[in-house]
C-alpha cells in the first residue's frame, strides 16, 4: 500500500477472532478499506497460534469461539509476559450486559457491541489502538 505511515491505519496488524464467517468477512472488509493490515482466527486456538507468530497491534476477539471461547483465550494472553501489551477488545451482542463485565473481568481493554456499525468501527479501532493502557 502506498503512503504508508501517512495513510490512516496502515502499517498497523490487527488480529479478528470470530467464527461467524458473515460477521468474520465484514469486519475484515471495514478494516482493510481503512488501511489496516488484517489477520484472521476462527477458533481459539488458531488465535492463541496466530498471536503468537504475527504479534498483532490490536485483536478483536469474539467471546464465544470453538476449542477454547474468547475469554480463555484473553486470559492466556493476559498471563503471557510478551502478549499481554496487545489490547484485546471484545466483540460482545448488545444485549448481554453481564458478557461485557465478565470480557473485562477476564482481562479484555474494551468492547465493541455486536452488531457490528461499520462507520463507527474503525473510530473505535482507531480510539483503542491510541489508548492503549
Ligand atoms: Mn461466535
């Protein structure tokens, strides 16, 4: 991509958890037309693999995914000394109030509500990424 550095968002590695491949294919789409890098995970063992070896800027993490759900998963990587900076937001449906208490109980740095607003997705994404705690 050119402009890199200058173009909002690009260069940065953003990591989507989410085994709805609806869901999964329109969070990708939103992210690359705002010059992110995207990886993708469908369960949460191939996200646990996928943070490991591409180490990216930020994961959006579905909470129920197979093998291991999202807040397992956040948990690992809140425990592990060189993945934890990695700001975990997760993807939580509107109405499930008692989700987003337990997301954060779990280690996750924030929540975006599902369903997805694909205009304030990378507002929220880029809000997350600045700050990062
Ligand atoms: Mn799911």
């Amino acid at each position: 991509m050119d402009n890199k550095g200058i173009q909002k968002g690009s260069s940065q590695k953003i990591l989507v958890v989410e085994d709805n491949q609806d869901n999964r294919e329109l969070v990708v789409k939103v992210l690359k037309i705002n010059g992110y890098q995207v990886i993708e995970a469908v369960d949460g063992e191939e996200a646990l693999e996928k943070t490991k070896t591409e180490k990216p800027d930020l994961i959006l993490m579905d909470l129920f995914i197979p093998k291991i759900d999202g807040y397992e998963v956040t948990r690992r990587l809140k425990r592990d000394r060189d993945l934890r900076s990695i700001p975990v937001i997760a993807l939580t449906a509107h109405a499930m109030k008692g989700d987003m208490e337990v997301a954060l109980a779990a280690g996750c740095d924030g929540y975006i509500p599902k369903p997805i607003d694909v205009r304030e997705l990378p507002k929220q994404i880029e809000y997350f990424l600045k700050h990062n705690p």
